[in-house]
C-alpha cells in the first residue's frame, strides 16, 4: 500500500516521527485508513490519541471530512495546532486536550469514521462511547490490537496486563453484535469493526 497523494512536508515529518518513542501509525496502517476516507468519504471523524496530528492531516488531505480529535499530552496538542495550521485544516478541526476517557461521554453526535490510537489498556474503557458515537454503517479502526503479539506465553511478564486486556478487547470486538470486525496485519495489527 502507498502514500499517494499527501504532500511531501508530511511525510517528511512522518519520517521523523519514526526515530523518537512514540511514532505515528505505520504506514500501511495510515494507508489503509486512507484508503477508507477515499472510498468512504467520512462527514466526520474521530480520533482517540491524536499525537502531532499527522495521521489527522493525512486523513484530511484525501477526504473533505470535519475532525475532531483528543490528546492528553499537552506538548502533543501544541504540535498538532502547529501542524494543523501549517497544513491548513485549522477550519476543519476540533481539538480537545485530556483524558478521552473523560472527554468522550462528553461528545454527542454520530461519526462515520473513529480510529482508536490512544493508550491500547483503556479501549475497553472507550468502547461504549466508540459504540454510541458511530453511525450505523461506520467503521471503527482499532490500531496496534497486536501490539505485544497474538500468544500470550510469549509476552513479558512485565507486559502481561496490556496483553489481557488487548487480548479481552479483541474478543469484545469479535463477539458483540454490534459490529462485524475483521483483523489484519498491518503494523502491530488493526481492527476493523463495521456498525451493523
């Protein structure tokens, strides 16, 4: 999968993001939700965990959706002000700063398009206000659900709780009627749930 279309600063900044801890999603990840704001064309979106904005001002670059966005850290939310002007989708954007699980119960409306990229231990934590946020027929795109791996006897003790609870929100994910969710591969692994 490719990068098409989105402007080389970006992509430049997408580069550098990779050298430090806490990089934004893999690009085959940032390709296939791309391709699903071409196809889709999503009114709204939301994303759990906006870091510097850079996968918010891919997604915008390739669809004409309005944006809203949460990130607890501060330093974070600055540059993705930043990176919003920069690129010009300040219009376009709602940015909140803090905690999502306190933010989301707050936010009201139906969005067509939520990707999950916050702290993978409170997805279940956010699920029922992903459940009650997305419209029928919208998808939520859960990344990095294979973070630590799919076998449980090969995760760090250290790590094991992460695990658990990645390993309970996929199978939440599986079974809930709601929605018919597809896992793939892409980086450290993505959900793809449908809202029936």
């Amino acid at each position: 999968m490719e990068l098409n279309g989105l402007p080389p600063a970006l992509l430049a900044l997408r580069e550098a993001a990779k050298t430090v801890r806490d990089p934004t999603c893999a690009d085959e990840t940032l390709a296939y939700l791309l391709s699903l704001c071409r196809e889709r064309s999503p009114a709204r979106i939301l994303e759990i965990g906006t870091a510097e904005g850079l996968t918010a001002c891919a997604m915008l670059t390739v669809c004409g959706a309005r944006y809203t966005g949460i990130e607890l850290d501060p330093v974070r939310t600055a540059k993705a002000r930043e990176n919003f002007i920069r690129f010009a989708f300040s219009d376009r954007v709602t940015l909140f700063e803090g905690d999502a699980g306190e933010i989301l119960p707050l936010l009201q409306g139906e969005y067509d398009l939520i990707f999950a990229d916050g702290p993978k231990v409170q997805y279940l934590r956010y699920l029922p206000d992903c459940k009650r946020l997305l419209k029928r027929g919208g998808v939520l795109l859960s990344d990095d659900v294979f973070f630590l791996g799919k076998e449980m006897e090969a995760v760090p003790k250290k790590r094991r709780m992460l695990a658990l609870h990645l390993a309970e929100y996929r199978q939440q994910l599986q079974n809930d009627p709601v929605f018919e969710t597809k896992f793939y591969d892409y980086g450290e692994g993505i959900a793809v749930s449908i809202k029936r």
